[in-house]
C-alpha cells in the first residue's frame, strides 16, 4: 500500500473537484430558493416570540437584563469602570456585548436548527444548506433591531453617528457570513451526536469570557498571546463593533486581525464543506 | 412543466428505479457514528433496506406498494420523494412530486393549520394569489372548523391526515405520493379521499403511488401492485395478482433466507 503512492497533484485535484462541487450545489440552492429563505426566516421570527405575553418584547429584555447584570458587577462590585477612549463604561460594554447576542444565539440555536426543522429534512424535499441561513437570518433580525436600538442610545449620550459607521455592514455582514457557515457545520454534527451539542452548549460561557467581549484584546501585555485571540471570530467581532462605536479605528487599520479572521474563516468553510459533503445524504436518515 | 407539459404522452415515464438500493449503517451507538464520520475504521453493521429495485412507473399509472412491515416500502417512497438519497443505483423522476409521508407530513407544530399551508405554498414557490386559493380548497376539503387557527400540536391524529392529505393533493401535482397515513382517517374521510385521488388521477394524469394494507382501498384505486419483501421487489403486476400473491397460501413461519433488513 505505501509503495504505491498515489500523484498528491491528482489527490488535490480529485479534493478540489469534489468539495467545489460541493461548495456549487450549497450556492446553486441558495440562489433557487433565496426568496423562500425570506419567507421562511420571518416565519422563524413570528413563531420564536409568539404565545408569551410581552410576545417581541423578550428580545429587548433578555439583552437589557444581561447589560444591567455585567454592568453592575463591573461598575458596582468590580469597581472597573474606567471610561475608554471619552466614553463611559457603560457605553463600551453595550458596543461590544451587541454583536454577541445574535453570536450566542447562532452558537446555541444555530447547532439545533436541523433538529428543530426536522420535518424539512425528513418529510419533504428541500434544500437542507438553507435551513441554516434562514434560522441566521432570523436572528440577524433581532440584530438589526438591537443595532437601531444602540444607535440610538449612544445619539443620546451625546455621541452622534460620525463616518466611523460606514463600518458597520462590513462587521454585520462578516459576522452573518461566519456564524452562518458554523450552523451548516454544527446542525449536521448535532443531528448525529447529542454530545457534540452538549460540548457547544457548554463551552459558550467559556467562549464569552475567553474571547474580548468583555475586556479589550489589544491591552493584553503578550504580544503572541493578544495576536492568538485575535483568530478568534468572536472577538474579531466584537472588537469590530468597538473599533466603529468606542475606538474609532478602520477596520484597515489592523490589517493582522483581518488577516487572522479571513484564516479562520477560511478554515471554517473548509471545515464545513468536509463534513457537509460527507453528511447531506446520511442526514435524513439519522433524524 | 413547461417543456414537458406541451405534448404530454401516455408513455412517457415519470419514475424510473435501476438497480436502486439503500443501505443504513447501523453503528453501536451515537458515539461511534458521530467517530465514523472521521475515521473509516470505526465498525458498522449493514442493512439494506431496498436492495436491487429495478422498476419503471409510467405517467398516469396507479401503483399500490404492498408489503410487511419493514419490507422496504417507506424507504422507497421516500427516494422518489427525493428526502433519502439512495446507497447505489439510479433514480430517475420526472415532474412535480407531492408526498404523505407518515402523519406530520412536514408540518411545524409551533405554527397554525393555516399558517402551515402559507409555509407549504412558500416553500413550493407559489404566487400569493396561488397561496390564497390552496388555503381556500385545503381548508375546505379538510373541513375541520376552528381547529384551522390553532396550533398543530394541538391536532389530534386524525385532524392532522385531513390537513395533510388536502395539502398533498391540492398543490397539483404530478406525482402523487401516499404513505399509510390515511388509515387513521375514519370511513367517511377516506371515502372523500379515495374520490380526491381518483378524481385528480382521471382529471390530470396524475401518477400515483399508495401505501396500504387495505386489500379494498389497493383495488379501488390502483391498477397495478407491487409486493415488496425483505427489500427485494418479489412481485410487480396486476393489483388483483399482486393482491393474490401476498396474501397467498404461503407459510409464514417459514424464514426467507437472507439478512434481517428493518424499515426506516
């Protein structure tokens, strides 16, 4: 076996060819189904804040809460509340922690939708990549609401929107992109194996705190350790939102944490073209 | 549609099956299948499901799958439905496919009757004036008054089959696929449903693939039955014949050699 090698060129050829294919009928669904994905993604919303009470209002008051809750133990039992770059505290805990509402929902959430949405898979016949995008849509919703809201808040304090914003979609759009492509990843995973969405559940709390959603990852004092986190997408992001709403740097200005996102970006596609392409068909079966 | 639909022939085929078959890895335990997807050493066992299924159904054909339990039916059903993909072999199906597998039928349960035939219509593309007429005959023909504007969870079983079955056969379609989930019908509503089918056969040229146990249904509708057992397709002909040959004088504790091949 190991004297007949085969050409490594014909090998990558051979992996080029099937995971492009693969890549090319992600895209091809999309592109025939991308009104239904609207559809569908409004239904998801309806049916997330529909039956209790306050119906819309939970997605204003469970980011609301958890502000409040991490201000105090920062203002008020941590006594850590230096204001950053002329704002205050309070305002740079909102402009980082925004993008991490629709993260954590992706992370919990976006593992689950082929469960949830079973009947899309088993019973009729749909293109199951999209499943993942209009779940992420939904919720990227609910985003662009908060976004409004934020806006709002810091026009308030006295912060008027400055040029800085035109950011803004980039960010947005890049962070949909990711956590997009990690549902089509995890949903298969978690479809198969109850552990692989245990293991996510559980290490969202870790991803939170190890990642600079609520501390800034340039003050860290080690240089290869600060340059580490930075592939880290969640802190890509967050870091992003900041650059646009506390900082005020463009995004090319630190051209490593771009160049360290398109990486794990780039591996996170692979990653799921991989085991995409190995579970689509077995996916039905195991539901 | 378009192209096809100009010069429609009686002989035109709209499903064909060569040399089909579907094999299940059964893995020890969740474990192991979630390790197989890595590694190609982790052990499973094989079941066929279908195996060797060569067939071809033509357009306008009225075809009664009969079987036992675990003999392969829902597992071919849903190829043609295209929701399972099979292991090795062709599939071939031409034209627009409606399918009643089991009772959920591809509802969310979170959502009303109503709005789950808005979802169904979205999904299959339609215009919203086509949306408002399926809800108009779906809500009609399942005739299950208010229950419409409730949640599907809270549907009984029965409620349920109406909704669905009117969903399947209102959207128009070419083929027209029928688990066993009409059973759960009482008389009255699988009378209407036999006539439904009927009349879209007649009407529409519309190929029909059914699923049942019941010898009276098989024969109203269909014209032609095929036994499956085991997997294996054992008997493809006329439906009396096919009828007569499952229900045959045969013994069945007597075991059919091969390995033991369990159903979806």
């Amino acid at each position: 076996m190991a004297d007949a090698k085969p050409d490594i060129s014909a090998v990558f050829a051979a992996r080029v060819e099937r995971y492009g294919g693969t890549l090319f009928g992600i895209v091809e669904e999309h592109k025939q189904f991308w009104k239904q994905i609207f559809q569908l993604a409004a239904a998801d919303l309806v049916k997330t804040y529909r039956g209790s009470a306050l119906g819309w209002l939970w997605a204003l008051i469970k980011p609301s809460v958890t502000i409040f809750v991490y201000w105090f133990a920062f203002a008020i039992g941590l006594r850590a509340s230096k204001s950053v770059n002329g704002f205050p505290f309070s305002l740079w805990l909102i402009a980082g922690i925004l993008p991490w509402f629709y993260i954590s929902e992706m992370l919990t959430q976006g593992t689950t939708t082929l469960k949830r949405y079973s009947y899309l898979v088993t019973k009729i016949k749909f293109p199951v990549s999209t499943i993942a995008t209009f779940v992420s849509l939904s919720k990227f919703y609910v985003h662009l609401a908060l976004s409004a809201i934020v806006i709002v808040i810091f026009i308030v304090f006295g912060y008027p929107v400055d040029v800085y914003y035109l950011q803004l979609p980039l960010y947005m759009a890049l962070m949909f992109a990711f956590f997009t492509v990690w549902s089509m990843f995890a949903a298969p995973l978690s479809a198969i194996s109850k552990d692989f969405a245990n293991v996510v559940s559980s290490f969202v709390m870790a991803i939170f705190w190890m990642s600079g959603v609520m501390w800034d990852v340039n003050q860290i004092k080690i240089p290869w350790l600060s340059r580490l986190l930075l592939f880290n997408p969640v802190t890509f992001i967050a870091t992003g939102y900041r650059n646009v709403f506390i900082y005020k740097r463009w995004f090319f200005q630190d051209s490593f944490a771009l160049m360290a996102f398109g990486v794990t970006f780039t591996a996170m596609v692979l990653l799921t073209l991989f085991t995409y392409h190995r579970l689509r068909r077995d996916i039905a079966d195991v539901l | 549609m378009t192209t096809e639909g100009t010069a429609p022939k009686a002989d035109d085929i709209a499903i064909e099956f060569k040399n089909v078959s579907k094999r299940y890895k059964l893995y020890r335990s969740d474990k192991h299948r979630f390790l197989g997807i890595f590694s190609k050493r982790i052990g499973f066992k094989e079941v066929y499901a279908n195996s060797h299924l060569s067939f071809t159904i033509k357009r306008g054909e009225s075809v009664a799958a009969i079987g036992k339990n675990g003999a392969g039916k829902s597992t071919m059903l849903k190829m043609i439905t295209g929701v399972v993909f099979p292991t090795t072999g062709q599939i071939t199906v031409n034209g627009r496919v409606s399918a009643l597998l089991e009772l959920t039928a591809g509802f969310d349960p979170e959502l009303t009757g109503r709005e789950n035939i808005t979802l169904r219509g979205q999904i299959w593309g339609l215009s919203k004036d086509a949306i408002a007429a399926l809800e108009k005959e779906v809500v009609e023909f399942a005739d299950i008054g208010d229950y419409m504007d409730q949640p599907m969870r809270t549907y009984s079983s029965g409620m349920k089959a109406r909704v669905g079955f009117a969903i399947s056969a209102s959207i128009n379609p070419e083929i027209l696929v029928v688990d066993e989930a009409l059973s759960v019908g009482d008389k009255a509503f699988r009378e209407k449903c036999d006539r439904k089918i009927r009349e879209i056969m007649e009407k529409e040229n519309v190929t029909v693939i059914f699923v049942t146990h019941s010898r009276a249904a098989a024969e109203s509708i269909c014209n032609r039955g095929m036994v499956l057992e085991k997997g294996r397709l054992v008997f493809d002909g006329p439906i009396k014949e096919a009828l007569d040959y499952y229900e045959g004088p045969r013994d069945p504790a007597v075991p059919t050699a091969g390995a033991a091949i369990t159903d979806a």
